[in-house]
C-alpha cells in the first residue's frame, strides 16, 4: 500500500488514485471495483443485481416506517435504528414465496416480524414496563384503543436514576407499501408522577382511516422526566426512553 509521505498531506480522489488517512498515516490506493455499467448489463452479475434491488427495497420501506412513527422516533431511538430495522426488514423480504428473487417484497413477506421491533436498543419496552396493556382495533369505525390495566408507577415501571414522571405515548400507522404513502397518528397521557399512587385503567385512542384494509402497525412507548420548580423537563435528551413496534395487523 503506498504511503504519502511529503509534508502536504491529501484526502480524496486524484485520477485514478483514492487517497485517505487512517492510524498509520495518509495511504493511497489505486481506484478499483467492477465498472458500474457492467453490473447493470454483464449476465454474470444477475444476482448482484438482484441482491440491489431487494435491498434497496428494504431500505425505502425502513424509510417509510420511520416516517410513519417520526415524531415518536424522535423521542425515543438509538444511533442504529436504520440499520437495525433494515436488517428486520431484509428477513421479511426473504420470506416472500409470491415473488421471484429479486422481485421480493416486504409486504409480500411474514409482517408480523416486525413486532417487538425497539426503535431504542439501549432502552428495551421489556425492560421498563411490565403493566399489561392490550390493543383493541376496529376497522370499520377506524378507531385503535390501547387499554391499559391500573398499575403502581413504582411497581409496574423501571426508570432511571433521577426520573421523578413518565408518560406514555402510543401510535398507530396504517401503511401503503406498494404506493409509498401512510397515516400516522400517536396520542399520549401527559407527564403521571413516578410514584406508589396507583393509577386507574385508561384507554389511549388512535383515530384511523375508516374501512381501512391496509397493514396497521402500533407502537406503544415511555418517556421519562424530571421536576424542576414545577416544570418536567425530559431526562438527558430521551437517552432512556422506550418505543416498541408492539404489534402488527393484517386484513
């Protein structure tokens, strides 16, 4: 491997040279990698084309998930969350048996692999509530009710050092694959204190489209704060914060 060894170091591509740096120095190395155009076209590269065109898929539809559930995400995600679903997703794209290879797609697939899905990895649902819950969906209406039980915060619900209120917060998405498109809505209960008080039953309701035949993904999640002079203010940043993809309906 060459090595640049002159006092003006360089970064980038010149001609047919990449030059970069890395621990043991500035290295450069000549550009390499089958043509592009032979990969479109060479027979020989069926498969590898094959390969880009389902893993392209999976990655638009990853996009469009997050999309659906952006503004909970948001509150509650690690810094692998792309790529961890996209992973989630490529398993389902391979449990297409509607479809050639290549052709394979994700709502062809086994959707309910999705569920249990945590867009937070360092903060696990499973690990912070343990109060029951159920979803309850009528699709003619258009409604989704996320019942949940009475429960003790301390009891039913791990937080971290510090917090001292939750809330949790709850989403539905019902999703067009094949068209691209969704409509996503959350609701929430407003900052509870964490304390031994037990709270009655409620119901979080989710308007959806009425008559509504697509796939219904719906994510229930916590979040976490603290009290200063009377303000809750979120506790460091959302690092602590649940979200699962709880559960996945099909017509």
């Amino acid at each position: 491997m060459p090595k640049q060894v002159g006092i003006i170091k360089l970064k980038g591509k010149l001609g047919d040279l990449s030059l970069y740096q890395t621990k043991d120095g500035y290295l450069a190395r000549l550009k390499g990698g089958v043509d592009k155009s032979r990969i479109e076209k060479d027979p020989a590269f069926a498969r590898t084309r094959e390969n880009g065109r389902e893993f392209g898929h999976a990655g638009s539809t990853g996009k469009l998930i997050r999309g659906a559930f952006r503004s909970l995400i948001g509150r509650a995600k690690d810094n692998r969350v792309t790529s961890r679903l996209h992973k989630v997703l490529m398993g389902i794209l391979q449990t297409d048996d509607g479809h050639p290879r290549g052709a394979r797609t994700v709502e062809g697939g086994d959707l309910a692999l999705l569920a249990g899905f945590e867009f937070n990895g360092n903060a696990p649902l499973s690990a912070a509530v343990f109060f029951p819950w159920a979803v309850n969906i009528d699709r003619v209406a258009g409604s989704v009710d996320f019942d949940l039980e009475a429960f003790t915060p301390i009891e039913a619900l791990s937080a971290p050092g510090g917090a001292t209120h939750f809330r949790i917060m709850v989403g539905s998405a019902a999703i067009d694959f094949a068209q691209s498109s969704f409509v996503g809505k959350s609701a929430e209960s407003g900052w509870l204190p964490w304390d031994g008080q037990e709270l009655v039953a409620q119901t979080l309701a989710v308007a959806m489209p009425a008559g509504s035949n697509l796939p219904l993904l719906n994510v229930l999640g916590v979040e976490f704060g603290q009290e200063v002079n009377g303000e809750v203010y979120l506790l460091q940043n959302g690092a602590y914060n649940s979200l699962q993809l709880i559960t996945v309906d099909t017509v």
